[in-house]
C-alpha cells in the first residue's frame, strides 16, 4: 500500500515513465533536475519489495542509464532466464532435500568421504 505522501508527491510532481511485468509503476520527477540529477521513483504493486525490480528498470533507477532497457530486455539470450524476485519468506521458497520443513530426511552419504588422520 503507498503511503499518502508518496501518492501525493507522485500527483503533484510525478510523470510517468512504464510499467514492468510485476505491475510496478516507475516514475521521474516532471521538473528540471536539482542538483544534477532527475529524482525517479517506484510504487510497487502489492508488497514493497526491492527484488521485485527487474534489471532493465533497477539500470535506469540508479541512473546507469537514460532510458529503460525495456527494449533489450525483450530480445533477451536464449539462456538468460525471466527475473524472479526474492521469494525467501513465502510459500514458494526453496527448501533443499532433508530441510527440516520439508521432512528432514537426507539422502545417505556415498561412503566417498575419508576424514583426515593425522599420522
């Protein structure tokens, strides 16, 4: 949920630049830049989290770019995977065999380890 001050700065001064897959708006500040740089901003869609920003938007945030990679992101390698945000936490994190939630049982050693002895 955003806040009222941040709703009501991005009325007042706020122009609206895209929108990514998760839904997020990014915006930049419509007056001239001051003190050199131009102010952007995101509102996130559902729960603020930093990792639901993708690459091609978390360039242009911190002004590594002009303009959003929005483009270049389409036409992404074919083994570059789709962004995920960090999903520690919910009910789709990932839970390694013998993880205690996930039933505790690890598979047996190989028998491949030999403890060192000193001689």
């Amino acid at each position: 949920m955003i806040d009222v001050g941040t709703w009501l700065y991005t009325k007042l001064f706020g122009e609206h630049v895209g929108d990514d897959a998760f839904g997020n708006r990014y915006y930049r500040n419509r007056r001239a830049p001051r003190y050199g740089r131009e102010r952007r901003w995101v509102i996130f869609n559902g729960r603020v989290e930093a990792s639901k920003v993708p690459p091609e938007w978390h360039a242009w945030l911190h002004h590594m770019t002009a303009t959003p990679l929005v483009e270049q992101a389409k036409q992404a390698r074919p083994w570059q995977k789709q962004h995920m945000p960090n999903l520690s936490g919910t009910p789709y994190a990932y839970w390694p065999q013998g993880y205690d939630l996930r039933g505790g049982q690890r598979a047996p050693s190989t028998g491949d380890y030999e403890p060192w002895t000193p001689s």
